[in-house]
C-alpha cells in the first residue's frame, strides 16, 4: 500500500518509532510526511557533558513554539555537571552544578515527557528548585530514573508525578558527593511513594536502612508488580511486605552489608519470579519468602571451590522453601565432578524446566572435558524443558602479572597459548555432540535448547578456514533475539527401539517456546508439545 493512502492517525503510530535522523529523513520525503514527521526529529535527546547541555538547550529551547515541547525521551548523564577540562578548581571539587538552571529551562518546556533519566538529582535541586517544579508538572511521564537521592530530596520537590508507572531510584554512595544530614529510611520513601497510584516497577539501588522500622504512616502499594532491591541492607526487604500483589522480587546485597535474616513474620505471598545477585541474601529472607514460579540466582557456583560447600547448602534451603518450577543457575565448572544434582533433585520436587548457564573455571588442559561431564551430571533431574548456555574461552583470563615473581617466562606463555587452542578445541567438539547426550541422560526431556559462544578465533589462529571441522561444528542457525551466541532448539523424542531423537524446532515454534518459558506457564508448555507430538 502506498504511504500517502495510510491514514494520519496509523502514519504518526508507525512514526512514533522513529526519532532523529530517522525522523528527519522521512520528514525530507514530502511536504506531508514533513509535518508529521518533523515533530519526532527532537522526541529523544541524551546529553553527557556540559557542552552537550549548552547545544542541547540552544536547539531544544529555540523556536515557535519551543521544540522542547516534542521531547519524549530525554537522558541527563552524570558527565553533564563535569567541569570542563581547562578548568582551574579544587582537586576536592568534583562536580559543577551551575548549569542546572539550564537543565531546569529545558525541563520547565518538555511537559510532555514519558520517559525521564536525571543523575545527580539531589545537587540539581539544591542548585535550582524549579527542577521540582518541572517534574510535578509533567503529566504524561511514564518512567523516571533518579540517581544520588538521599530522604533529603524528597523535601526538596513536589510530590511525585501521579502518571509514573515505573520508577528508578538510586540512593546516594560512597562515590557521591557527601549529602548533608543524608539517610535513607522507609518513612520518607513511603511518603514520597505514596501518591504514586499506579505505579507498576519499582527499582531501589544502595537503599540500605539499618533496621526495618516502617513508621506509623504504612501505606500499601498493590499496584506494584515488580520490585528490584540491587546492592541493599536486608533491611530493604520489608517492603516486600506492603505489596500484596507482588509478582517479581529482585534482590542483592551490598558486599559492605551484613546477611542479617529479617525478623519473623508472615510469609510473603507466591512470586512468580524471584533473582537473587548471590548466597548470601538467602540467609536475609528464607524465614519469610513463599513459593515461587521460577528462581534466578545471579552469582555462579564454582564446582570444586572453598564455598561451594556452603552455597549449594544455601541454595538447597532456598529451593526446599520455594519449591519452584523452574531454576536458572549459572555454573563454574572445571574438571570436579558435580555432585550436587542429586539433591537439588530431591530439595526441588516441583522442577520442571532448568536454565543452566555453564563456564569454564581455569584455562588449563586438566579441565578440557568440563563439557563432557555436564551431562551424566544433569542424569537425576525429572525435567521436560533444558536450557544449556555455554560460555566462550575468552571469559577465562591469565593470572595477573603483578610482580616479578609473578611474571611468567616465554616457555610458560607459549605453554598456556598451547593450553588454551587445545581447551578451545576440545570445547567445540564437545558442543557438537552435547544436544544428543543431554536427551540421552535426562529421560524425562521433552525441549532442548543449546546456546554457545562462537568459537575463539585467537585460540584457533592458523586452522584452516576451509571445511575445519571444529570451526563448522558451531555453525549453527542463529535465533534474532541472541547476541553473539549461537543458539539450536529441539524436541526430544522416544524412538520405538527406545533411543531418543531430537527433531528441530522452526523459528517461529522456538519463538512460542520461548516466551512460554520466560513467562514460566509450563502447564501451557506441556499442552504444546502434546499436540505436536499428537501431529506426529
């Protein structure tokens, strides 16, 4: 269909994608196009430095109207309150706030933003109030993001935009400027949030009171759906509590913040996800979490290390208590066995589907099978659904070379590039036959996928580039949604001999999978495989 045959209303929904030069191109096409499309030419701007700031208000605050009243999309980066290079200050000097007033001009002219990141927003409302009163005026603002805040800053502005569905908050640390009298405590986040009726994200970085006290005032938020708490005191986690329709938790700890467990109480309502940065958080809230969908744990576990013992203790209570369906686990493996399965079997009855993200623990030729034992591994698990993502050699990093004594000889730099080919080798070979192994081991497996790094060319330099076999061995078709990772998607299927036979999956048949599987309805899963099996 010809463009100019379009109506208006479905031309500005395709060209509210576009913005910038690609806005500005389509504007160039015809007079037509040039007054729908000029408007998004300024819909997004990023500014990241105090000359950026100048030209960005010079474009955005010139002319009739202003074009700043088009911004949707607007970022002002940390770097804009730099001093500039030649300047002559206090080395204990780190930031220039004197343009927030330019800042305050620009936002005072964009009400119809949806999308907001303001760093340094304490310093800016200190430097020029009327950045509060910009913000309360914006009433199509949708997301915002609000970096070193302290309870101060809260008294510094208008209450917060009614219209947010998703907010960021990143409190102020130890790299920040000092704010004066700064804490962080519930009462002044429970007040600034509670006008906020619809807000549906909440994200919390290095929010760390020190006790749990909620004060008298202790509004609920059943709009809430998502809750991260990054780099936070256990304390942080009473907040859990005041959203009853919560549905994804995440939650780390600051590694300068005790593992306190939270005080008892009831237990927290079912969670459909639940991400964990490490071990140690499950200490701070395994007395008061409920089940879950699916659990995320962030941080791997290192077979073979001082604490595994202590983080495969950890991850069985948390897995005994939450009883999830599905469990993504990022593993550092070497050539110790992986012994730990059999109980995560037996702590985790209801386990249906497994993303496992594995990686390699040291670049030496005594760990070159760490793939080969992957799968009698994984043999006691009951599951129907199997993500395997493996890790490319070039995560794995020399030892330092520190001191003189440190420092390695030609002969043993020559030895670990000889290690490293070998393990990269061996690594694509395994990769190659892994799919069929897997369906072999794990008998209740109804869906494979296998996702790999692409092999390491340093570590291959001088094989042939022709017909190499272990170059081909990852030549894989690659899926539109994986970054620089090769990815294969099968059914596994039971031969009349009783053997198992993959079948693989079309783009579209992995598209479904897949969001079944991030949306963790393994019930509607398992009904989609039964009628492709029934096609059968």
């Amino acid at each position: 269909m010809p463009v100019p045959t379009l109506d208006d209303d479905v031309l500005q929904r395709i060209l509210s994608y576009l913005h910038g030069r690609d806005a500005l191109h389509v504007a160039l096409c015809s007079k037509h196009l040039c007054d729908l499309a000029l408007p998004r030419v300024p819909a997004n701007a990023t500014v990241k430095g105090p000359e950026d700031l100048r030209r960005t208000c010079a474009y955005m605050l010139s002319g009739t109207p202003p074009r700043a009243q088009d911004l949707e999309d607007l970022t002002i980066d940390f770097r804009t309150f730099d001093y500039a290079e030649r300047a002559q200050v206090d080395i204990s000097d780190y930031w220039d706030f004197s343009q927030a007033l330019l800042v305050a001009e620009l936002l005072l002219r964009a009400r119809r933003l949806r999308r907001l990141v303001l760093e340094r927003l304490h310093p800016c409302l200190e430097a020029d109030p009327r950045i509060g009163e910009a913000l309360a005026s914006m009433d199509r603002l949708r997301s915002a993001t609000f970096t070193t805040v302290a309870d101060g800053t809260f008294a510094l502005m208008p209450p917060l935009s009614e219209s947010l569905r998703s907010l960021c908050l990143v409190y102020f640390w130890n790299e920040d400027d000092p704010i004066e009298s700064g804490t962080k405590t519930f009462p002044a986040l429970l007040d600034a949030l509670a006008p906020v009726h619809h807000l549906r994200a909440l994200h919390l970085q290095h929010f760390q009171p020190t006790d749990g006290l909620l004060g008298s005032h202790r509004p609920t938020f059943p709009s809430i759906r998502s809750l991260e708490l990054r780099l936070a005191s256990s304390s942080a986690l009473e907040l859990v509590g005041l959203c009853p329709n919560l549905k994804s938790l995440t939650f780390s700890l600051d590694s300068q913040q005790p593992a306190d467990r939270l005080a008892d109480g009831p237990r927290w309502p079912h969670l459909r996800v639940l991400e964990l940065g490490g071990y140690r958080e499950v200490n701070c809230l395994v007395n008061r979490v409920g089940t879950v969908d699916k659990l995320c744990v962030t941080r791997a576990l290192i077979v073979g290390s001082e604490e595994e013992a202590v983080d495969v203790r950890d991850l069985l209570e948390i897995l005994a208590r939450t009883s999830p369906v599905c469990l993504r686990l990022p593993v550092t493996s070497g050539s110790a066995p992986m012994t730990f399965w059999n109980r995560i079997s037996a702590a985790a009855t209801q386990l249906r589907g497994l993303e496992l993200v594995i990686s390699l623990a040291a670049l030496s030729v005594e760990h070159k099978n760490w793939l080969d034992i992957v799968p009698d591994a994984l043999r006691p698990l009951r599951l129907e659904y199997l993500s395997v993502k493996v890790l490319g050699t070039e995560t794995v990093r020399r030892p330092p070379r520190r001191t003189e004594e440190a420092l390695q000889s030609a002969e043993q730099a020559r030895q670990h590039d000889a290690d490293a080919k070998e393990v990269e080798e061996h690594r694509t070979r395994s990769i190659a036959g892994l799919p069929e192994r897997l369906a072999e081991a794990v008998s209740s497996l109804r869906l494979l996928s296998v996702a790999a790094a692409p092999a390491n060319e340093d570590h291959l330099a001088g094989r042939r580039q022709d017909d190499d076999p272990i170059r081909a061995a990852l030549r894989w078709s690659t899926a539109p949604w994986t970054d620089k990772m090769t990815v294969r998607h099968w059914r596994v299927l039971t031969a009349q001999s009783g053997g198992r036979t993959l079948q693989e999956l079309t783009i579209d048949e992995a598209d479904r999978v897949r969001a079944l599987v991030e949306s963790v309805r393994y019930d509607e899963l398992s009904r989609m495989i039964d009628a492709w099996e029934r096609v059968l």
